[in-house]
C-alpha cells in the first residue's frame, strides 16, 4: 500500500471533520462538535502514522503517536506536533458529557469560548501537520 497516498487521505478526512466540527460550532450543537473535532485528530493522528508506515488497526491513534515518537527517528517539529497532538486529545477527554437518555443527545460541559480555542488549536495543528507532510515528500 502507497503510504503517502494513504496519509493524503488521512489529511482529506482530518479537513472534512475539522470543517463539519466548525458548522456544528456555528450551529450550536456542542456535542457534534466535539464528536468531530475528536475524529479530527484520530485522523491527522493516522495521518502521521501512516507517513511512516506504522497502521493503527485497533484502538486510539493519538496513544499510538507515543510509539512513532519512541521508534523512529523523527525530528524536533514532529515531536512537537505529536505532542500537541496529544494534548488537545486529553483536552478533549477532559470535556465532560453526560449520556442522559438514548433518546437524545448527551449533555456537554463546555463553555463556548473552550470550544472556540480548541477549533482554533485543532484548525493550527492541522495545518501544522500538512506542512510536515509537505516536507516529508521534499
């Protein structure tokens, strides 16, 4: 398997999520955004792993990070965006939800300025790990 092609389509997923979390912001709903904003950084977390050949088939690629920081020779900009990475995914573990009832969302306990910032830092890292793919290809 092409594994640039492969982390290209990480990046394409990473983008649509990161969009859909910021209509879902602009829409209010705070539980869609997080939902998205998370699969957001699975997938720019895939696409990293990807970059090197490392394929996450069972359980969080943001813990998986760790393992392509230990293992392979990276450079200090990788380092730094695994570990923003990882970061922002224990923010966003952090944001409590509250599963009431199956018959409706769950609840969020979330200000709208936490949710701001986090789209902001998800939306930087984003484009921070495009440059790291760009870079990797030159």
């Amino acid at each position: 398997m092409n594994t640039s092609a492969l982390a290209s389509e990480f990046i394409l997923r990473s983008l649509r999520n990161l969009k859909e979390a910021k209509e879902a912001y602009e829409d209010g709903d705070t539980y869609y955004t997080l939902t998205r904003a998370y699969e957001c950084l699975n997938n720019i977390s895939n696409t990293l792993l990807a970059m090197y050949g490392i394929y996450v088939v069972d359980g969080d690629p943001i813990f998986s990070l760790e393992y392509l920081n230990e293992s392979r020779d990276i450079d200090e900009k990788l380092k730094s965006a695994i570990s923003e990475i990882q970061d922002l995914g224990r923010s966003l573990n952090v944001i409590n939800y509250f599963d009431e009832s199956s018959l409706k969302s769950p609840s969020i306990l979330a200000r709208d300025k936490e949710l701001r910032d986090l789209l902001e830092k998800i939306s930087k890292i984003v484009e921070l790990v495009q440059d790291i793919f760009d870079d990797f290809h030159t």
